[in-house]
C-alpha cells in the first residue's frame, strides 16, 4: 500500500565509547549503542509503537595516514513493534557489516563510499531468516569544529533476497534508498 503523510517519526539516543584512538593506536576501535523509539512504520508508514537498539562494534585505520581512512562497522539491532488495533507484537533483529572508505579533500572534509550488508530475522534471537541486501553508496563526514560533526550518506540496494524467494531485491525488508543525515556532539 502506497501512503503519502509527514509526521514526527520518533527520537533516538546514540551513545559512543572510543576504547582505542586510531592516532595513538594502531587502528581506532569505538563501541556503539543507540536506542530509537518511533510511532510510525518505517516500511509501510503505518501507526506503531516501535522501539529497538543497535550495537555496533566500529573498528576505523588509517590507510594513508592524514589523507584515507578505512571503517568496518558489525551490528546487532533487535527491535520491537505493536501496530496500532493489532493483538500481537512483532520481534525482529538484524546483522549489519559495513565498510567504508574515505580520503580527505579539504582539512575538515572526508568524501568516500560504503558498502553495506544486512541479514534480516524474524525474532530478536536470530531465530528465522526473513531476507537479506547489500546497499552501496556515497558518503560524507564534516568536521564542524572540535566537538561536533556532520555525516551524510545515501545508498540503493544493489542486491538483495527475501527469504524463499529468488527476487533480485530485497523490498520486502529493506528499503530500496536510504539516506542518514546526522548531527554528532563529542563530550
């Protein structure tokens, strides 16, 4: 069902810990957790309570020191939903594998792309495989000033197979586009 309607879809909280910084380390290694809650479906626009966590284990080197930086990104993402008039609740999780490259262009600004693969489950124990995709794309890092950042990137899915089928994408879980937009500020 095609829906058209705006609204305010939700909040998220990201937290980050930098356990090994890569300019006086070998590599950069930060743990991530964000926690997100949404009254609106992300897939079919529909009214829901959604609520769900990522954890992500980001590991960044650089390539060419002061110019490239190469990320590899492996989260985890349960998440729970109750649509609005229905009985049950709907568990799912997901697996996601980035990697990224990126070179610098100016002095506070990155430029590059990103590849990144997603296996999705039906429930939050990884019991059931629902579909997977492989998503590609640009992405940007701006350095605002010490404290705060800007990142961008928009990607199409290049690959993608709901379980069971043979279909080339994965629409049925997946997005076909995604694009991120997001503020960041360093404590």
């Amino acid at each position: 069902m095609d829906r058209s309607l705006a609204g305010w879809q939700g909040a998220a909280l990201d937290l980050r810990y930098r356990l090994l910084d890569r300019a006086t380390s070998p590599f950069g290694l930060t743990l991530a957790l964000e926690s997100h809650g949404n009254r609106f479906d992300e897939l079919t626009g529909s009214s829901a309570r959604s609520y769900g966590t990522e954890l992500t284990l980001a590991i960044e080197r650089d390539v060419i020191p002061g110019l490239a930086v190469a990320t590899l990104n492996v989260g985890y993402q349960p998440e729970w939903t109750h649509f609005a008039g229905v009985a049950t609740q709907e568990r799912e999780s997901t697996l996601a594998v980035a990697f990224g490259l990126m070179a610098q262009v100016r002095p506070d600004l990155l430029l590059g792309g990103e590849a990144r693969y997603f296996r999705k489950y039906g429930g939050i124990g990884l019991e059931e495989l629902s579909g997977e995709a492989f998503l590609v794309g640009p992405t940007a890092y701006f350095k605002l000033s010490e404290r705060a950042r800007l990142t961008a990137n928009w990607s199409f899915q290049a690959w993608g197979r709901p379980a069971g089928t043979g279909a080339a994408l994965d629409l049925v879980n997946f997005e076909r586009q995604q694009a991120r937009l997001v503020f960041g500020l360093n404590f």
